[in-house]
C-alpha cells in the first residue's frame, strides 16, 4: 500500500459525500407522501451510515483489525484504500478504485440512479396528469424508484461494505417490498380495472426478458 497517513476522521468529508448524494436523489425523486418520505428516509441513513464508516469512524475496520492484520499483516487497514474489504481480500494488487468489485460497484451505482432519474420523469408527467406511468422504466416494472434505491445500495456494499450497511441492507429490501405492496394496493383502489391490466402484464421489480426488448410494451398495449 503506498497509503500512509489515516483516511478516517474526515468528517466534512462525510457531511459533503452524504449531502450530495441525497440532494441528487431527492431531486429525482421528490418525496410527496409518508410513503415516499419513509423510503427515502431510510436509503438516505444508508449512505450516512455508509459515508460515516469510508471517511469518519472505520468501525468494521476496528471490529474485524485482530482477524484482518494477522491475515495480511503487511496492509496499512487505517488507509483508504484498504476500505475497499472485497479487493483486499481478494488479493488485487492494484489502485482498489480499479479493481473488479469497485468497477461493477460503479456500475451498480450508475444504473440505479440512472433508473431513478428515468422513472421519475415518467411519474411526473403521469401525476400531472392524472394517469398511469406506463412508459419507460414502468413498461418493464411497476415499481423502477424502490429497485433504483436497492441496485445503489447494492453497488455501494461492494464498493466499500462495512457491517452496519449489511445488515441495514436486508432490512431495507424487505421495507421496499413492503412499500411496493402497499402502492400496489393504493394505485389498484385509484385506478381500478386499468391498473389490473397493466399490474397483470407488468412484474413488479424483475422484467420479464420479452420485456426488455425495444418496443415490448407497445406490443402488448
């Protein structure tokens, strides 16, 4: 490691990094109802408590510095880059930032707000005026914001997993799928036989692979 000096106890950095990344989030997904505001809430204590751990207090460091330092006992675990666990442990020689865990972490991470941004303007336009969000993303899934919200978790955990935002992690998905229930409940009293349809032809969060394709959705209007 060429790292020296601690990368911990940054705390304007932790204040900085959860900043932007929930202000981006909130800007696409503009949180309305209790609903809205108990998912967001609890993906925003995510990335605090993710940001916490990668520049403020390393506590899984601390927890696991007996096992880790007798495993590779030639690993500065104060450093930054020996945050990046799952290259660690795999033995990646490399800068961490371009090892395989943190690429496909990236693209996790991009794909999940790209599905946030993408989805949001559908919804949008469907709750101005008045109707179903049937068109991109929500061609495909019923539910595009809650999976944009676990994919971005998902990416972070192997970008830089820490023992709190593991086990937040579980608890999380099975919080969206409930709340993805209850908007199903909700969308189907408001809407009535025209979201039977759709919820019928639709997955709630895993497409179908015909539902992939270019114009699926269209097909099946």
């Amino acid at each position: 490691m060429r790292e020296t000096e601690p990368a911990y106890g940054l705390w304007s950095l932790v204040i900085i990094n959860s900043a932007i990344f929930i202000i981006f989030a909130f800007s696409f997904f503009k949180p309305r109802t209790p609903r809205d505001w108990r998912s967001f809430s609890a993906f925003s204590a995510f990335l605090v408590a993710l940001f916490t751990e990668m520049y403020g207090y390393p506590l899984t460091i601390y927890f696991l510095s007996g096992w880790l330092q007798s495993r590779y006992p030639d690993v500065n675990w104060l450093t930054h880059d020996a945050g990046h666990l799952l290259e660690m442990l795999f033995g990646w020689k490399a800068n961490p930032h371009f090892g395989p865990f943190h690429v496909l972490s990236m693209i996790f991470i991009g794909g999940g707000f790209w599905l946030l941004v993408t989805a949001w303007r559908v919804l949008y336009t469907a709750q101005r005026t008045y109707t179903l969000a049937l068109s991109g993303p929500y061609a495909r899934i019923r539910h595009p914001q809650y999976v944009a919200f676990v994919l971005i978790m998902f990416g972070f955990l192997l970008q830089w997993p820490t023992i709190l935002t593991l086990a937040m992690f579980p608890v999380l998905v099975y919080m969206y799928a409930c709340l993805a229930r209850q908007e199903d409940r909700e969308v189907r009293q408001e809407f009535g036989a025209s979201y039977e349809r759709y919820a019928a032809m639709t997955p709630a969060v895993i497409p179908r692979l015909d539902q992939l394709l270019p114009g699926a959705w269209r097909k099946r209007r």
